[in-house]
C-alpha cells in the first residue's frame, strides 16, 4: 500500500449516450440509450436520464423501451466514441507516462510516475484535468477518484458520480469502505452477493467478521483470500501501462450491422491482407489467426486458430479468415468484425515454393456509404444531404428515411423524410472533437 493518494482512476460519465447528446443538440436533457436497436437488442449505456426511469446496461433494448418508450434509441458511433476517448487518454498521459486503459471510457494513472507530482497538489490537479476533459472534448465530463490503490481510486470515482471527485486520504481507506454494500468491491456479483447474504454479511464491515478459512468454505479459497484482503483496502497492484504489441489487427465498426455473408467473407479477407502488409511491412510474421465479431446486441466473440508456422502470406491468412467466419452464425448481423495475428515472430515459415501477394490484389473494403446504402440506415447516424445540409438518422424503414438536420455546434435542427435511396443524402464520418 502506497504512503500517498497516488493512483487516479477516471471514468467518463455515461459516455456513449454523453457523446450522443454532445452532438445531437435535440437530445440534450433527454432520455437516450445507445445499444442494440432491434428486438434482440441490449443496451449499451444509458443516460442519466433514461436511468431515471430504470433503463441500464445490458438491459435488452425491448424491456428498455417498456421502460422508457419515450427515449431516443440509437446504434452506435464508434468512430465518434473512439476519437473522444483518444483525446482523453492523451490528457491523462499528460499527467504521467503510466496510464492503463480498461476501456474507451475508464483508465488508471500512476501519478507518482509523472515527473511533477506533488502530493500536496491533487486535488487543484484533478480540478484542472476535468475541467481540461470537459473544455477538449466540448463538453462530456468525468469523474475521478485519487486513492492509494486500485480498489480504492475506482471506488472513489463512484462516490461523487456523476460530473464529481473524490479522494480517499491515506489511511482513511477502511473507514470510507466500511459502510459500503459488499457489492463495492470487484468481482462480487449476484452469486457471490446471495452466498453473502446467508451468512448475514450486507456491507464490507460484515465481510471483516470472517476470516479468510471461514469464507472459503462457502465462496471458495481462491475468491475468499481475495474477498479478505480487499474488505480491507489490502490491495497493492500496480498500474500497468500499455504493453509491447503482441499482435496486429484490423477491424472495423459498422454504421449499420450487415448480414450478407458474401459481403462478410469479402470485407474478411481484406481485412486479412491488410493485416499480411502490415507485418511485412515490420519484418513480422505470426501463427495464430483470430477473427472478432460484435453482433447487432453487442455481443462479442473470438475464434483463433494456430497454423503449423509463422506466416506474412495474404493468401493464407485470407483463407484462415473466410474458414473462421464460416463457423460463425451471423444472426441478426454483425457491426463489428476485425482480423488479427497474433504469435508473432521476424522468420517466416512457409512454402518456399509460394509466390508473394501480389498488391493490386488489395482492392479497397467497401466505404461507409456504399455499407449504409446496402443495408439500410441506423438511428443516430451521422449523414449529410447536398441541400440541407449534415444531421443525423432519426428513423428509417418501408422505404423511408427521416433525418434531423442538426449538429453539436447548431441549435436542435428541422426533421425531414427522403426515400431510403435518394442520391442527396449519404453517410458521412463523425464529426472531429479535436481542438481547433
């Protein structure tokens, strides 16, 4: 355990649905949920205003609109998500070079490893970084817990949620965990919290009148060791920054999910080449083949396979590609796939006898347009008409397609409706939340 509050942990605050409302000024103070749009849909994350009326992640997205019909239900802009969350992690590694990411929106800082802490200063400097978050990204905010650890500095970042701060002074962090349900510390879900309950343990403070032997006959040894440090703010593990690359990959998010398996197995391959180039182009060849898929309620696998030997080959990589997508059910469609290798080494080994791949064969993957126009359009979509002007898909189907014509920076803008394949309007990429 660290002498000092020297690990920050930063979590954007209902960040799909923020950026959303960031952008579409009609939705701003409103009910929105970013997920699955159709009846097998789940819930991504919901605004703090859907969440009034009982709406969470993973929720599916047809109890959600039992809940709250009158929400604004959207698909999804990773590009937008991504692009905001990279100006983020850039400021945190303003702060130090030792930033682990969980997610797009959540990271661990070791503030100690920057080179102008000062302990006496944290909370003038997590004032100064989330109001740099809220000013760089124009508008979406955070909240920051500063602890001696892990736990703590993810624990505090829930305390003042949203839009607040919070920090666990060093050896104060038994006594603020203490009170909490035991649902506070990580990895305790429903199975765990029920075998709780029966031993008569609500709050960490419960949890401490066992020891580690006790709880092991009714959780396990492995989860009670755990359960018995952490109900004591015993937590000592580093933050670890980002490591050396162990694989290359290419993936892409989808602006509407495509089912056709044809047009799967096309983008696949390319994607595959792509990825051979890429090791190429860095010495590198590698042996195992992993395809990614995201289906349409946000669901996500992996399949790998391990060739005999290391590969930079586009053509064997493709053809591992299109094998993995084959044992694939596609559902209700698919808004993510990605090709990677991973097992990478600088030889390669394979037929001496095989020709290189050619480059004119790496023709271009089809463009967002082209993927919008083939299967249709997705709410909250960004798009753009040659006479209106940019806005964003309200709704779409029987051939039509109503778009809001409005962006971050107008006031909420005019509704219209078009055929589904008037040539005026297209797709177009989300708009840039860099500073000018």
């Amino acid at each position: 355990m660290r002498s000092t509050a020297s690990i920050l942990h930063l979590d954007l605050d209902a960040f799909f649905a923020s950026v959303e409302q960031r952008d579409k000024p009609s939705l701003r103070g409103k009910p929105v949920v970013v997920g699955g749009v159709g009846a097998r849909g789940v819930v991504s994350t919901a605004s703090y205003e859907a969440r009034k009326f009982g709406v969470r992640s993973a929720m599916s997205s047809a109890e959600a609109r039992a809940r709250c019909p009158h929400a604004a239900f959207l698909g999804g802009r990773f590009d937008a998500y991504r692009e905001a969350s990279g100006i983020v992690m850039a400021r945190l590694r303003e702060l130090s070079p030792v930033v682990q990411p969980l997610s797009l929106d959540e990271a661990f800082v070791d503030l100690a490893a920057g080179d102008d802490f000062d302990p006496e200063r944290v909370e003038e400097l997590v004032e100064e970084l989330r109001a740099d978050v809220t000013r760089r990204t124009h508008g979406l905010t955070a909240s920051v817990g500063v602890a001696s650890s892990k736990l703590m500095a993810k624990i505090a970042s829930e305390i003042n949620k949203p839009d607040g701060a919070f920090i666990v002074q060093p050896g104060t962090e038994a006594d603020v965990l203490g009170p909490m349900q035991v649902t506070a510390i990580p990895g305790v879900g429903p199975a765990t919290t029920e075998r709780l309950r029966r031993l008569g343990v609500a709050t960490v403070e419960d949890l401490r009148r066992f020891t580690a032997d006790d709880l092991g006959a009714h959780v396990g040894p492995t989860t009670a060791t755990s359960l018995y440090r952490l109900a004591r703010a015993d937590d000592d593990r580093p933050v670890e920054a980002s490591r050396e690359t162990k694989s290359i990959s290419v993936e892409d998010t989808f602006e509407t999910n495509l089912v056709d398996r044809v047009q799967l197995t096309a983008i696949a391959e390319q994607m595959a080449r792509r990825v051979a180039q890429r090791l190429r182009a860095n010495g590198l060849s590698g042996r195992t083949v992993t395809l990614k898929v995201r289906y349409h309620d946000f669901e996500t696998h992996t399949r790998s396979t391990t060739l005999t030997g290391p590969t930079d080959h586009g053509g064997v990589l493709a053809a591992t590609a299109r094998r993995l997508l084959d044992a694939e059910d596609l559902g209700g469609g698919l808004r993510l796939l990605g090709v990677g290798v991973s097992g990478l080494a600088d030889w390669v080994q394979d037929d001496l006898f095989s020709e290189p791949e050619p480059e004119e064969d790496l023709v271009p993957l089809p463009s967002r347009d082209e993927r919008a126009r083939r299967r249709g359009w997705s709410p909250g979509q960004d798009v753009t008409h040659t006479e209106h002007g940019d806005g964003w898909v309200w709704g779409s189907g029987l051939g039509l397609v109503t778009v809001r014509f409005e962006t971050r920076e107008s006031p909420s803008g005019p509704v219209k409706t078009f055929p589904a394949d008037d040539p005026a309007l297209s797709a177009r990429a989300s708009v840039s939340s860099v500073e000018p």
